[in-house]
C-alpha cells in the first residue's frame, strides 16, 4: 500500500509579517520550555495578526484580548498569544476583530493591537503559536529565524 497511502504534508502558515523564532528562544518559561504545548514565535514588523490556518474561533481572552484560540478545519488546536506580560494591560491597546464560534479563513486578522505602545511600556510582542491539541499528526518541520509573510510563508509542516 507504500506509495498510494502516504499523507500529503500540510502546513501553518505565517500569522504576521516579521522573523521566526525558536519556541525554545522565548523569553518566557512557560513557553520557552513547551509547558502549554510545542510551537513557533514571529517577532512582529506591526501590529496586526491573522489567522494561521482556516478553521474556527474557540476562545478568546475577553478581558485582555491579547489571545485567541483557533481549531483548525483537520482539528488541530492552536492558541495565538500576543507578546509577554500583555494580559496585565488588561485589552489596553488591543482590539479582536473576530468572535468565538467565527470561521475564519486563512489570513483573517484576529487582533490588532498598538505596537508603539507596547515598545514605549518596554513590552515585548513577541507572539507564540502554540499546539495545544496537536491531533494525530506528525509536525516535520519549524520553520525558524525567517522572514515571513502572511498566507504565504508557512511556519509548521505536518502530516
């Protein structure tokens, strides 16, 4: 059965314009060490961030709206969490354009949020994507320290 059962590689795609970086780099613990789940940063070139990957909206961080959750349509979880220390600006500066049980397709912007703001308070907008249900597939590649663009570059391959 070999060659005609093999999956096709899928792929997540970028969630904002700007560079790649390791999870593991994270200047946060709890994300560096991969306690809510594997994952990938991008350091953000402004403040907008879409969705990775068509699928729909599970949660959102309503007080703060730094976070949204999304499932994908082949059921992976992932959680998308806006910079370090932002849910202390209790949704300061940050605005969620979607709402929980949307579909979004891939390149919808989820949240905006004020950049310059953030670099004045010394705040870093480093954003993960985190797996936090990864389903029952493989991830094969992280796609780490690029530059990439939304819908076009992906971050996360798996199959």
């Amino acid at each position: 059965m070999g060659f005609f059962s093999r999956k096709k590689t899928k792929a997540i795609y970028a969630f904002a314009n700007g560079k790649t970086v390791d999870i593991k780099n994270v200047p946060d613990e709890v994300f560096a060490t991969k306690m809510m789940g594997d994952g990938i940063a991008i350091i953000p070139q402004e403040g907008k961030i879409y969705a990775p990957i068509s699928g729909n909206v599970k949660m959102i961080m309503e007080n703060s709206q730094h976070a949204v959750g999304l499932v994908s349509e082949d059921d992976i979880e992932i959680l998308i969490h806006v910079g370090l220390d932002t849910v202390n600006l209790n949704g300061e500066g940050f605005e969620t354009h979607v709402k929980v049980g949307d579909h979004v397709e891939k390149g919808t912007l989820l949240i905006s949020y004020d950049k310059e703001s953030l670099n004045n308070k010394d705040i870093n907008d480093i954003t993960m994507l985190v797996l936090t249900d990864p389903g029952h597939y493989q991830y094969t590649k992280f796609y780490t320290d690029m530059a990439v663009k939304i819908k076009e570059s992906p971050i996360i391959e798996y199959k």
